[in-house]
C-alpha cells in the first residue's frame, strides 16, 4: 500500500514565477512540507534572493537544499532527505555534473 506520509507524497512542486511569495514557501518548510522549486521561468536575482532566504529557514529546521539541476532545487529537513521515496527522486533527477 502506498504510504501517503511519506516526504515525496508531502512534497510541494513548484514553477517559481514574478508572482511567488517566498515567504509562502518558508511557512511550508517551517509546517514541514519539502519544497521542489523550479526556477526556470525566474530571472537569476529573483532565483539567488528565494534561495538565500529559503537556505537560511533550511538552516533553521535542521534541513539541506539539494540541487537537481542548475535551476531546479530541493528543499527539506534532514530527516526527509532520508526518507526513501524522496531519496529516490532525486537521485533519479539529479542532472549529473
């Protein structure tokens, strides 16, 4: 049975856009829910401001960003990085360097 618990069936996947509120995203990580964020679509500043900010409540939760592409990142807490499901996903849409 699939375990709906678990940190990938938790996960937010998002298209960052001129519209993202990046403190939306922080009160996501600080009730636990990873984040998928895309960046493709966002200019480079938009893209380092939500980063920066977003690593400083990763740092705050005990968490780790993990980059999947060069636009393309995850944030979660240690703990869900463990979690198999999402382990999973991103080492099978980690771009290799």
């Amino acid at each position: 049975m699939f375990n709906k618990k678990n940190a990938l069936n938790r996960a937010l996947f998002i298209k960052v856009d001129d519209q993202a509120d990046v403190y939306q995203f922080s009160d996501a990580l600080l009730k636990g829910t990873p984040l998928v964020l895309n960046f493709q679509k966002t200019d480079a500043e938009t893209a380092n401001h939500f980063i920066v900010f977003l690593s400083g409540i990763i740092y705050a939760i005990d968490g780790m960003v993990e980059m999947l592409s060069e636009k393309i990142f995850v944030f979660a807490t240690k703990k869900d990085l463990k979690d198999s499901a999402l382990r999973t996903f991103i080492e099978d849409n980690k771009e290799v360097e």
